[in-house]
C-alpha cells in the first residue's frame, strides 16, 4: 500500500488501520500495543514546546461518541508521544513519533462486519480494495479508508499548529452548510473564531446550528445520513508561497484536503461563483495599504491565492461533504465471493454527520500544507539571491 506520507520538507507519515489490534488482544501485550494508528512527523525544529496535552486538545475535537451527531463508537484517542521530545517537553529536531491505540476493538463489532464481508458496501471502498488486494484486503471497518486513519493526520497536524502558533499564522474551518440548510452571508475570520465550537456542528451561526441539529436527528431517525460544506480560512499566511505550475498553493490544498476521505469537492475564494462574473468582478484590485505599506486586495474573489501563489489575504476554501455511506437502509449491491446480486442493511455503529469531526481534519490538512510551503519558500528566499526589498512589498 503506497501514499502514506505526506508533505515534501514538513511530512508526516501515517499508519493504523479501523479496528487495529483486534485479532491481537489475546496476545501477550498491553492493552496498549494491541494496534492503533501511528503517525511520524519529519521536518519539525528543535525547541518547540509539544506536549500530549496538545495534541489531545486537537484530537477531542474529532473524537467519536461525544454527542448525538457522532458515532456511538467509544475510542479515547489518547495520544502517546514517543520520540523526538526530549527535556522540559521540546523538540530535538529528530523525528516526532505519536501512537493512538485503539480500544474500542470488541469481537461483536467486528463479527457484524465479518457478515457481510464478501459485498461490497454501497458508497465505501470495497470494491477498489477487492481490486487490489483481493480476499487479503482489510475488510474489518473499511480499514485504511476508515474515517477513523484520519486521527494520525490530526496528530501531525497537531504538531504543525505548534510551529505555526510561533509565526502567528491561525487555521479554522467551520460548517457553513448542513442537508442544504445553509449560512445565507460570508462568514468573517472574527466570526467564526468568536463562536468556535459553540455547538456540535461548529457551525458560527448559533441559532442556525439548532435548526441543523433538529434536522440531522430526524435524518438519523430515518437510518439515514446526511452531508454539508465545510468552510476554512488560514490567516497570517504570507504572501509568496507556492509554486506557480504543478505545485500551486491551492492545487497543494486540493489534494491534502480531497485526501480525506468524504471530501466531494473544494472550491477557493468565489469559487464556482466567477463562472458568472465579468473579468472586472472577479478581479480583486491591488492597492498599497497605508499601515503595514504593503501590496494588498481590495476584495478576495482569489481565496488568497493568485497565480498559486499566496497574496497576504486570507485564504479561504470550502469542502463538500458526503453524507455518511454506512446507511440502514436497504440497498442493492453485489456480493463478489459468489458474483452474485444481494440486498445490504448495514447494521454497524456510524455517524449520522461527519460534519461535527471532519472540520479538524480539514484544519490539520490546511496546517501541514502552509508549513510546508514556507519551509520550501523560506529555503529559495536564503539561496534565491533576490533583493529582499521584493519581500517587503
């Protein structure tokens, strides 16, 4: 299995499957060792403070079994740091190494997927695992393309927030849209931070969050699920980072975010929306603000990307996302041990929503992307030779 690292100077390399360790708990191991995910994260400096307090902080916020909105599944998703922090809890420059165990691994869980094994789930991965890895593949709670392999990138994200929390630069991502209920303005910076995480959605528009909840419940009633969009700003980004052909600021983000599993879609800035603009609306004209006595945008119609270059301005993106596959809804599908057609309902635990824990994934995607790029910008800059007055404008 290939493309488990991430990331160019500022990588993270991830491993851990849904239901890791649970054909191991009658080993002679700690509950601990019983298997989970790992993550390993290069590139991080010496003499940045990262503790597992940290890290934890970021993974509560995508951790199962919180409200009514997520899966009944009860992983802790404690977090264990067990490389490359060394004295009062700072880097060493040397790789950090982080474990989550799984806990929530119980043979009754992984008998209702043993049943239907062999059929491939309607919206899941199986049919592209069967193709590659045949009757090998891990068939246990979709394994690799669980949502669950998304608590290693949170980690490593993690890590790339306390480096980024030292530059000044700050990530947040939002439900804007739930089941085509949706924020009718755009949703500021100030916004969203003052009304972070104030409801199970993250939604900033408090009582529109209600009205999203109400309805994802009576989804759920129904065996159902239901999608959304997700909206991220990243601002203190500074302008000059990305490349402007193939490793574009805003292609480098399409493919950390639409890595995530249910991501359908992502659009920056105006998005979709320029397709019916006149070149001088969608346009966002430059002026020298009087203040900082540098180039800025007078609209941001570009999500702050120009060129695949970032510009000062905020960048700004949106995500589409699936409704959850797992259904109890009966659905037809094909059972590819015996190439016959059958009929599935689904009965495993699930989120009625992925959009109360799929916004932190989004940040930790974002975080890895722009930390990156500076590395990589900060390195041309010092062997460049260019006249530093280019960086003061």
């Amino acid at each position: 299995m290939f493309g488990n690292t991430f990331g160019k100077l500022f990588r993270i390399t991830c491993c851990g499957e849904s239901y890791a360790g649970g054909f191991r708990k009658n080993l002679n191991l700690p509950p601990e060792l019983y298997g989970g995910l790992l993550t390993i994260v290069d590139g991080v400096p010496p003499g940045i403070k990262i503790t597992a307090e940290l890290i934890q902080a970021e993974l509560d916020k995508r951790k199962p079994g919180q409200t009514p909105l997520d899966s009944p599944r009860k992983e802790k998703d404690r977090v264990y740091i067990f490389s490359g922090v060394m004295e009062d809890q700072l880097t060493t420059g040397a790789p950090v190494g982080l474990v989550i165990p799984n806990n929530d691994i119980q043979d009754v869980h992984i008998d209702q997927y043993r049943s239907y094994k062999d059929s491939i789930r309607p919206g899941h991965a199986e049919y592209g695992f069967f193709k590659k890895y045949g009757e090998h593949g891990d068939w246990v709670g979709a394994g690799r393309a669980s949502g669950r392999e998304t608590a290693s990138r949170v980690a490593g994200g993690a890590v790339a927030k306390a480096i980024l929390d030292t530059m000044g630069i700050d990530v947040v991502a939002y439900t804007i849209a739930s089941h085509n209920i949706r924020i009718d303005h755009e949703v500021t910076y100030e916004e969203a931070k003052a009304n972070y995480r104030k409801n199970e959605l993250n939604c900033p528009d408090l009582a529109l969050a209600e009205k999203m909840k109400a309805d994802v419940l009576e989804v759920k009633k129904s065996g159902e699920t239901c999608g959304g969009i997700v909206e991220c700003i990243a601002r203190g980004v500074p302008a000059g980072l990305g490349e402007p052909v193939f490793d574009k600021m805003n292609a480098m983000l399409a493919h950390a975010v639409c890595s995530i599993g249910a991501i359908k879609g992502i659009e920056f800035g105006s998005g979709f929306e320029v397709a019916g603009m006149v070149g001088s609306e969608s346009n966002d004209e430059a002026y020298v603000d009087p203040q900082s006595g540098r180039v800025r945008f007078k609209t941001n119609h570009a999500g702050g990307i120009l060129g695949g270059i970032t510009t000062w301005e905020d960048i700004r993106f949106r995500c589409a996302i699936k409704p959850t596959p797992t259904v109890s809804v009966p659905q037809d599908t094909v059972n590819v041990a015996k190439m016959e057609n059958t009929v599935l309902s689904p009965i495993t635990r699930r989120d009625p929503s992925l959009l109360p824990r799929i916004y932190p994934v989004i940040e930790a995607m974002t975080r890895c992307v722009i930390l990156d790029a500076l590395y990589m910008a900060q390195g041309y800059w010092k062997v460049s030779g260019i006249d530093e007055k280019w960086l003061k404008i």
